[in-house]
C-alpha cells in the first residue's frame, strides 16, 4: 500500500484560474475531486495548492478512499513533419536567440498553449 509520501510524489496536474468573481485565483486538482484552493496570487494560490492537496490525501487515506493515480503514457517526446522553409526559419531564429531549435520550439509551443488556455477560459466563463 502507497504511504502519504508516495502519493505527494504523483506529478497531478494543477490548475489555476482567476476567480472573476471575488478575485484572486482558484488552483485545483482535477484528478483529486474536491481539491481545491485559492489565493490572492496565482503563486500563492500553488502554494496553498500543495497543503490542499496534502491534506486531500491524508484525508482519503485515512478514510481508505480511492487515490486516482494518473497514467504517465506520455513520453515527452513528439515527431512532427514540417516544411522545409519553416524549418529554416525556426532554426535561423533559433540560432539568433542563442539557444536549441527543441527549446525555441518548446518556447512557443508553450506560449501559445498558454495563450488559447486562457481564451478557453475566458471563453467558457463568457
């Protein structure tokens, strides 16, 4: 049987939203049903979000309850065919920031995944 520890070591995947509401943001574990927090910050809404989840768990060993664990079937990794001028452009770019084509990739695979979360967001709440 998995200890608390074991349990805290489980990367869950953290959400955090703006509560449009009362302000400040709401940070919640959607693999542990209940677990949810706030904060006045986004950063302070993920502190509070390990002590939540923290005491989620304790909570749910103590009752002898169900832990989801999520599956980790992805491997980080993706292959993607592209044409060969945007791959020179990346590249070049790539080159001008000083850093890997993966990391200026994963640079703005990142940023634009942030950028439609929040329009997701913000279009669910409208």
């Amino acid at each position: 049987m998995k200890t608390l520890n074991d349990y805290l070591k489980i990367p869950y995947r953290l959400e955090i939203v703006p509560d449009t509401e009362e302000g400040g943001f709401v940070a919640s574990y959607p693999d542990l049903p209940g677990c949810v927090t706030c904060g006045e910050s986004a950063e302070q809404a993920a502190a509070n979000a390990f002590d939540a989840k923290k005491a989620w768990l304790e909570a749910a060993l103590e009752d002898g309850a169900h832990i989801y664990e999520p599956e980790n079937s992805f491997s980080g990794q993706f292959k993607i065919r592209i044409p060969k001028t945007l791959h020179k452009q990346l590249a070049e770019q790539s080159k001008r920031e000083g850093i890997s084509m993966n990391q200026y990739c994963l640079y703005l695979l990142s940023q634009n995944n942030a950028v439609n979360t929040v329009k997701h967001t913000d279009l669910k709440e409208g």
